[in-house]
C-alpha cells in the first residue's frame, strides 16, 4: 500500500491553486476568442471552467475544516497558466485547430498535476485520494473531448 507523502492539507492548498490556474486558463481563452466566431468553444470553455470551479467549491470546505482560511492564487511554478497564456499570440488567428491545440496542451499540463499527486503524493492512506481521483477521471473525460475537437478541426481545415 502506497503512503501519503504530503499533508493533506498541502495538498489540498496545491489542488486549488491548480484549479484556480485551469479557471484562469480558460478565462483569457474565452476574453481572446474573436466576437461572434467559435461560439460552440465558448461554451465548452466555459463549461470547464466552471467545472475547476466546482472542483475548488469542493475542496475549500475540507480546508476550512482543517482550520485554514480560503485559498487563492495559482501554482508558483504557474506551468499550466504559461500554456494557457501562449493562447494570446495563437488567438491572434482565429484558427480553430490552433485554438484546441492550446487548449489541450492547458489540459495536459492539468492532468500531469493530477496525475503526479495521485501517483506520489497521495497515498492509499490519505482521505482525499477519492476526491481526487474522481475529479482527476472527470478532467480526463473534459481532456478527451478537447482532443476529439482539436482532431476534428484538423481534419475540416
């Protein structure tokens, strides 16, 4: 059996600061799409933001109870936000396929972090592990629908 290596209040701290950095991801994508064009992407942009958001709602109760106040912020290292800030020079065009492209390099970068802490940080021991997988198997399910898109806008370019 696999042991915790991390607090789970760390933990926690580290999975909204990581959320909070897909919400903002998702934001300046939404803020650089071009006015009346890709509107279905908006909508999918929004529905993942607002699912980080639900992921966050999530985790900030069990930090409270914890005794910790809310957190915000994003990851120091701020990996997954720099991949969602090369959007503003890609969204200079409006090329669909670019657009998902950059897309889906945020939600890599987003799995990766899930995926580290499911695979050495937490542990079978640790009350969260749960939570944390299942979110991680929705974020892979919101991942896989940004790549089939990403396809099909190669493939109709």
């Amino acid at each position: 059996m696999q042991q915790s290596t991390r607090e789970p209040l760390d933990i926690l701290h580290d999975l909204v600061k990581i959320n909070n950095d897909r919400m903002e991801g998702y934001t300046k994508a939404i803020e650089l799409l071009p006015g009346g064009q890709h509107t279905d992407l908006r909508k999918v942009f929004e529905m993942y933001r607002g699912q980080s958001h639900d992921f966050k709602e999530e985790i900030t109760p069990l930090v409270l109870q914890i005794g910790q106040g809310p957190i915000d912020g994003t990851p120091l290292s701020g990996k997954i936000f720099r991949a969602w800030m090369s959007l503003k020079a890609a969204l200079s065009s409006t090329d669909r396929a670019s657009i998902l492209e950059l897309a889906e390099r945020g939600e890599d970068e987003f799995t990766s972090a899930y995926t580290n802490f499911l695979e050495n940080e937490i542990g079978e021991d640790n009350p969260i592990r749960q939570m944390v997988l299942r979110q991680s198997q929705e974020q892979r399910s919101a991942h896989e629908h940004i790549k089939m898109l990403r396809d099909n806008a190669r493939v109709n370019t």
